[in-house]
C-alpha cells in the first residue's frame, strides 16, 4: 500500500492535518492509521467539550497563536458543516483577595492575545452572570463556548474520505523503517509505503519517536482526569461555565463546571497519575508503562517538588467529600447528594528529564517524519490550526524529498 503522507493517530489532530493536507494538494495519496476499532476516542472524545478563548496562555507562544487562530478556524468549520456548538461564556472567578493579582495577570494575557469583550467583573456582577457562585472578583470571557470535538472528528474523516483519502482503524504500528526511498509504517497485520509519516499519537507519541529511531524530548505521563456530573434536580445552580483561578505552576485548569452541548453539567476534571497510559479507572494498571513512569527522573524531581499537590489530587481522585470541597468553593451550595461520578479522561503531559511540565506545542522532525510531540490542551480547540501549520511542513518536506 503506497501513499504519499501516513499519518499515525486518527484523533481530532491528526485527522486535521490529514484534512488540510488533502484540501491543499488535490489528488495526494493520504492514509490516516489508528490503533482503535473507532476514530477519537480517546483525548478527542474525552476532555471537557470546551471551545476555549485563549485567555490563559503566553502572549506570542504556540499554545496562544493556534488557540486564538483556531478559535475562529473551528467556528468557522462548523458553521459550514452544521455541526452544534454554544458560545455560552464562562467566569474565571477569585474565591479570595490572595487571588486576584493572579486573576488580573490572565486578564492582561487575554488582551494581549487579542481577546476583546472580556471584563473584570466584581462579586455583584459574578452573581448576575452565576447567581449561586461565590466569588470577590471574576473576569467575563464570552468567547467560550461548548461543543462535542467527537463530532468535529467525524465530520473531519467523512471530508478526508470523500477526497479519496483512506483511513485505516484497528491497525497499531509497531515498526517503522526509513531509508532513501521512503517510509514503511508496519502494523501487525499490512505494511504501509511512504515517502514520508506524521506522527500524532498523543498519549503514545513519544514511543512512536523512539519507534522511528529517535529519542524523545521528553516522556509523556498520563494524567487521569475524573468528572462528577450534578444530577438533574441541581443543575439549576450553574447556568454555564465556571472556573477557579488556576494554580500558574501547573498547566491544569483546576476544577470547574462546565455546561455540556447535549444537556446537564458536568464537575472536574482533577489531574491524577494514571498507572497506564490509558488508565480511565483507579484500577486500570500495566505494570511496564506504571515502572516506565515511575524511574524517569523527570517525574521523581516533578514528585520531589510537588508531592503535596499530587497528594492532595490522589485524595480528591477517591474521596468524593475531598471533590465536592473543591466544588463548594466556586458553588457553597452543592452538597453530595447533588453529584455522583461519571466518566473520566486521560490526558497527555509532556515531563522533561528536569521535572519541569512541558507547557507548548513541540515538533521533531527526521528526514521523512514529522513527531508532533506534544500537544496539550486547547489542541482540541486549536486542531485546524495546528493541522494547517503541521500540514504546510509536511508539504515543505514532500517538495525536499521529490515526493
């Protein structure tokens, strides 16, 4: 089977660059390999379902640039292709005086990042927006919106297949060979030609670098994140989104709640170790990729830093009571007969070998393969332009190597 780019990972980045690719060079030869049986169903299918603004991030970083051009680029996609979305706005809100300095830093990055009709908004104003939050100062973002990404993802791989694109599911690589005539991705039942491969396999994609003979710039180590949703007769005490201040030493938004596109609201998600890479439940544990996880110095100096912040985050993963504290600070009034547990996620966190949090967008290029490496959350938000800017090196690449 001979293709021009494989793209390994059929979540919603991957079938991004593999759209855009497509959509740029007619007639190109495109296959998009996944693992799974099904397409995004793992980071895609899983996260919060928002439509993030780019108030958070860095001014001039990757996460920021691709989060506010994205923005605009998803709207647009799903204008076009009819597929639902909600720009309800969120709150960030201060539970405390100690906060608002830091409230006020991610107000400046918004504007810095461009975003207008965002606002410093004081107790009285929170409760207009929420009446049962307590807050002493908020910022209104109306940007934000709620959206299902798996949606987006299937729209996406329907457009890749009528371009005459292929994707191929249930088919997991396990070797890859480049030599000066291409690229061979084998799979544990066909082989796969190319003149050149993209890596994007999130929870996995650094293996997939050392797979390519490459060392990794990090180790990617799962975090699990578990949500409550509020059962029916509770859900009048949100009105759409909340968030805390989140603590700036950590790339996680904190706990918030959050209004979902097909009904009802949803609480979390926390951030534990996972004791897999795809470890959705407490007791879902493989022991190589747990000891993978425990002997990299990256995560004994990240533990050595943090251990009271991972301690506090494995007590609020099997403590319901630790959970709804967290929640009663954004809302006093929920109580635990207002939540119960409902689905969680895993998400990929970059660790470099110093123990520092990989926080942007990296990229490894070898001469017929281009590893997106890590690409933490808004990339669900960001996917098009993350494609776009993926696609184009892919381009520059094919034209180097006379594909």
């Amino acid at each position: 089977m001979h293709y021009d780019v494989i793209i390994i990972g059929g979540g919603i980045v991957g079938l991004s660059t593999a759209w855009k690719l497509i959509s740029n060079q007619p007639g190109l030869r495109l296959c998009v390999v996944e693992k799974e049986s099904s397409l995004a169903t793992h980071q895609t299918d899983r996260n919060s379902g928002v439509i993030h603004s780019g108030i958070y991030y860095k001014p001039g970083g990757a996460k920021a640039v691709n989060c506010v051009k994205g923005y605009g680029m998803l709207l647009d996609f799903c204008t076009e292709h009819e597929i639902p979305f909600d720009l309800c706005g969120k709150v960030i809100v201060a539970g405390n005086e100690q906060q608002i300095p830091t409230l006020e830093g991610i107000y400046d990055r918004g504007i810095q990042n461009g975003l207008s009709g965002i606002r410093i908004i004081d107790a009285k104003e929170v409760k207009e927006v929420e009446p049962y939050c307590h807050a002493v100062k908020g910022i209104w973002v109306p940007q934000t919106g709620i959206i299902d990404f798996r949606l987006v993802a299937e729209k996406l791989a329907e457009l890749i297949r009528a371009k005459k694109g292929d994707i191929i599911t249930g088919c997991k690589v396990e070797k890859i060979q480049s030599n000066k005539d291409g690229i061979t991705v084998f799979t544990k039942n066909r082989s796969l030609h190319g003149q050149m491969a993209i890596g994007c396999a999130g929870l996995y994609s650094d293996l997939l670098v050392k797979l390519a003979g490459e060392k990794p710039p990090h180790q990617i180590l799962p975090f699990r994140g578990e949500f409550y949703a509020l059962r029916p007769h509770a859900t009048h005490l949100v009105k759409g989104l909340i968030y805390p201040v989140p603590d700036i030493n950590f790339p996680f938004l904190g706990v918030h709640l959050t209004k979902r596109i097909h009904g009802g609201i949803e609480a979390g998600p926390n951030a534990v170790l996972a004791f897999r890479r795809e470890g959705y439940k407490h007791l879902d544990v493989h022991a190589g990729e747990l000891f993978e996880a425990l002997t990299y110095p990256g995560f004994q100096k990240l533990a050595g830093r943090h251990w009271r912040k991972g301690m506090d985050e494995m007590k609020r993963s099997f403590s319901k009571k630790a959970f709804l504290k967290s929640l009663q600070t954004l809302v006093p009034s929920l109580r635990s007969e207002d939540i119960h547990r409902s689905r969680s996620g895993v998400r990929a966190q970059a660790v470099d070998r110093n123990g520092n949090l990989v926080d942007d967008y990296v990229i490894v290029e070898q001469e017929r393969m281009i590893h997106l490496c890590n690409a933490p959350s808004p990339a669900a938000t960001s996917c098009l332009s993350i494609g776009e800017y993926v696609g184009s090196v892919a381009s520059n690449k094919l034209g180097e190597i006379g594909g």
